[in-house]
C-alpha cells in the first residue's frame, strides 16, 4: 500500500496517509455525528456531537497508529528493516523489508500490535469508568475503549494477512519447520474466512437490509484478496530467492548530465542509444534520473534552452539499490515507484540500472524452469 502523503517520522520510522485513509475517516465521522453518539449520549447539541465526532476519530487513528508502532519496534528489536507505516481504508499497515528471521520472530512482531491495542482498550474504558467526566468525554472515551477492543478481537481472527493469521502462521512455522506450508495453510484458512463474511454481508444487506452488511462484504472481499497476495508473496520469493540485484542489473548504463541542454542530450544519446530512462551523474556521483517521456514532452524549440536537470526525478524521488539486496526486495521497492527504475548505487556511484521488467521476465523464466 503507497502513500499519497507523508506526515513525518516516529522514532525514526516514516508514517504516511493513502488517499483512502480520507474516505474512511470522513465515514466514521459521520457515523459518530449522525448514529452513534445521539443513541448513547441522548440531550446533547449538534456542535457537541460534531466535536466527539471528530475526536474520536483523529483518538481512534491515532490508536491504530499505536497499534503498528507496536509491530513496527518488536520488527526492529528483531533486527528486521522498517520500510514505513500506511494508514489506509483499513487501518494500518507496517511495512518491513526481507523475510522474518524465524518463527519466534514473527510471532513476536505479530503479537506486538495486538497487545497495543489491548492496553489502549482497557485504558480507555477503565479512564471513562472511573473519572467523573462530562457526558461528551465519556462517552467518546467509551466508544474509544470499545472499538480498539473489537478491533483486538477481529484482528486475533486466525486468517492471514490479520495478526491471529500471522501469529498462527508462526506456531505452524515452528511445529512444521517449514515456512512456505505454513503461509499456504494460513492463507487458505484467510480465504475461508473471506468468503464466510462476504456470504453473510450479502445475506444481511440482501434479507435483512442492514448496510452493515455492505461493509462486512467489503471486508471479506479485503481478506480474500489479501490472502491470495500472501499465496502470491510466497511463490514469488520462492522463484527469485537466492537472486540478487546485481545478477540482473544492467552494469555501467548510458548516463546523462544534469547540465546537459536537451538538445545535445538528444544528439550525443538517444539517437545513439534509445532507452526509456536515463540515470543521470555529475562529477562520478548519482543525482537522479531521466525518463525519456519527460524529454518527450519538451517543444522542439526549447530543446536548447532547457537542460536534463530540468526534466530529471531527483534522486530522492528513485528507488535506490544496493547490489547485494535481496531482487524480491528490490522488486517491493520498483513496483511502489511511478518510474519501475531503480538506480543501484555503491556508496554514490552508480554501479548499475534495475527495471521492474527484467525482474518480470527473470520471474517468468525460472517459474517455467520449475515447472519444466
């Protein structure tokens, strides 16, 4: 899951926002304003509802941030690379880079989040129990407790990609010894999960006409589909394991100055060497990259005017790679990146180029090999 928009760091690990963080949140507000809040704090005005209505939803977001801080400190405590934190449609998602280290591992990242939210859960409702709060606190902190406890127990569910799936996944790991039969049993029981609540969703938005039911659909789709990415996960880093990034990096590529004019740019490579994209160096050392779409798009005559480093992505905004990384990881990073380029640098020299192609079709050969 990309971000549309990134909010900085938390002990050092990046949170971002996806666009579909914005339709959830404006929904739970909503819901809060015109439903919940009325039905379990009768008397109070508009305003008041609309005020808890959004506190509780910025409380509610923040505990699900909380929640994946959790997974995302007993990651690094493991020694695994923290790529960032997503909130989304569905919450939150932690993003980390390579494979669990071993089957306590997981289990004890899987259960971080989980324990988040449980102590957020029970603080909320014991602090609404026992202060002698306004109505309005109250009741936002009641709904606060009780939603990160339904929260807890849906994600306790044994389905994977949900923590109770990860955490089973990691017992099956360590009983069977075997990481791939694991995720294959976990997903399956993931799938299984999907489709019962995409049967009963129907049933009650169908013969019952709660919309509710909708939503309920809407997750098991979600479950479904996360499971087969899970199945999909794992038969990609089963066919590409052992490959690193320079088996299949371009070595020493045509390179372009940033203080080039487009004109000689067009004169001195593309003529001469036709590629889609062009890493982009100044005195030895990397500094971005250049699709040629973007060269495309500049009129003919400005083509003496305008220079590479007007129409080149920063290095910032390119996937950067190392050599030696893991290619299933390098393919994670180019299939999140606009360009599906990455530049494989050593130190700040440029050692190599690494598309999201020829990692496709490095897939595609030894998937056929193993099947021959």
């Amino acid at each position: 899951m990309t971000d549309s928009i990134t909010l900085g760091r938390i002990a050092g690990i990046r949170i971002g926002v996806n666009w579909s963080w914005l339709v959830v949140f404006g929904l739970i507000v909503w819901t809060l304003y015109a439903g919940i809040f009325p039905q379990s704090n009768p008397g109070l005005g508009d305003g008041t509802y609309a005020v808890m209505a959004v506190v509780a939803a910025i409380l509610f977001f923040l505990s699900l941030l909380l929640h994946e801080l959790g997974h995302a400190l007993q990651a690094r405590r493991d020694g695994m690379e923290i790529e960032g934190i997503t909130l989304w449609l569905f919450g939150g998602v932690a993003k980390f880079k390579g494979m669990f280290p071993s089957a306590g591992a997981e289990f004890r990242i899987a259960i971080a989040g989980p324990l988040v939210s449980l102590v957020l859960g029970v603080g909320f409702v014991l602090l609404a129990w026992s202060a002698d709060f306004p109505s309005s606190v109250g009741g936002t902190l009641m709904w606060l407790g009780r939603i990160n406890l339904v929260l807890l127990v849906f994600n306790l569910l044994p389905a994977l990609p949900l923590d109770g799936g990860r955490v089973l996944r990691s017992a099956l790991w360590y009983l069977r010894g075997d990481f791939a039969s694991a995720t294959r049993l976990a997903a399956g029981i993931g799938r299984a999960f999907g489709y019962v609540f995409i049967a009963a969703g129907l049933f009650f938005f169908f013969f019952e006409g709660a919309f509710s039911g909708a939503w309920l659909a809407f997750i098991g789709w979600f479950l479904l589909s996360a499971a087969g990415a899970e199945d999909r996960a794992l038969l990609t880093r089963q066919t590409l394991g052992g490959l690193r990034v320079r088996d299949l990096m371009v070595p020493e590529p045509v390179t372009a100055s940033p203080e080039q004019t487009i004109g000689d740019f067009m004169d001195r490579l593309v003529w001469r060497e036709n590629h889609t994209t062009y890493p982009v160096v100044e005195n030895g050392r990397a500094v971005g990259l250049l699709p040629f779409r973007c060269v495309a798009a500049v009129p003919r005559g400005e083509w003496d005017e305008r220079r590479v480093h007007d129409c080149m992505l920063p290095l910032a905004e390119v996937p950067v790679l190392g050599a030696d990384d893991e290619l299933i990881d390098a393919a994670g990073d180019l299939q999140e990146s606009e360009v599906r380029r990455g530049l494989v640098l050593d130190g700040e020299r440029l050692v190599g180029l690494l598309s999201l192609t020829d990692v496709a079709r490095a897939f595609e050969l030894r998937r056929r090999l193993r099947r021959a």
